[in-house]
C-alpha cells in the first residue's frame, strides 16, 4: 500500500512540475510574441514617418517657400501628418508623426539650405 502512495505522490509532483514548466513557456512565447509584434509596428511607423518627411521635402524642393500645417497622408499600414515651417531665410523644420495601430513615431528634420539643392543639417526621431 505504501509503495502505490509513493508512486502515486511522485506522478502528482511530478505532473505538477511539468505543467509549472509548460505553463511558463506558454507565457515567456507570449510574451515574446508581442514584443516582436511591438518591434515590427514600430519599424512600420519609423519607415511612415521617415515617407512622410520625404514627401514635404519634395514638396519644398517644388516650391522653394513652401510651407504647410498638418498635411495628412494615407499610407499602406498607417497614416502620417507633417508640417513644414520656415524657420528664416533658406531654412525650414519638418515634424512628422506617423502611426501604425497604437504606435507612434516622430521625426524632425532641419535644412540649413534650399537652393541649388536641399541641404539637410539634421534629421532626427524626436519624442
């Protein structure tokens, strides 16, 4: 009798590690699902937001005073808006925020230049 209790509390425990082990990686693939799910919006807003940013730049090289305020674009995967300022003479600052789902991106670009050419001084993801 004492040896069928013992086998049977050994199964128990160890079906109960077993499903604490599987229990856990249920979660740890959860978790890593999201996060690369996470990851590829993120890259899909950078890339919309750095489209958009484009866009007004081609848009200023066109038309040298070329300004705009919350220009929207629809995009495959997302939307972004952008706004080109003039910041004084030849220079210009475009913001543009894109979204994909729930996740944002921000760009900011400043143009020390416009003529001959476009000449960019930075181009940075700001918050």
């Amino acid at each position: 009798m004492k040896k069928g209790y013992i086998a049977l509390t050994t199964v128990l425990i160890v079906g109960m590690v077993a499903s604490v082990i599987m229990v856990s990686l249920l979660a740890l693939g959860l978790g890593y699902s999201r996060s690369s799910n996470t990851s590829n919006l993120s890259m899909q807003a950078r890339s919309l937001s750095n489209a958009c940013t484009e866009e007004a730049l081609r848009q200023t090289r066109l038309v040298n005073t070329y300004t705009a305020t919350n220009v929207t674009l629809s995009l495959s995967g997302g939307s972004c808006i952008y706004t080109v300022t003039n910041t004084g003479g030849n220079t210009r600052q475009i913001d543009a925020t894109a979204t994909v789902q729930t996740v944002v991106r921000k760009v900011r670009v400043t143009t020390s230049a416009l003529s001959p050419k476009i000449v960019i001084s930075s181009w940075q993801e700001i918050q």
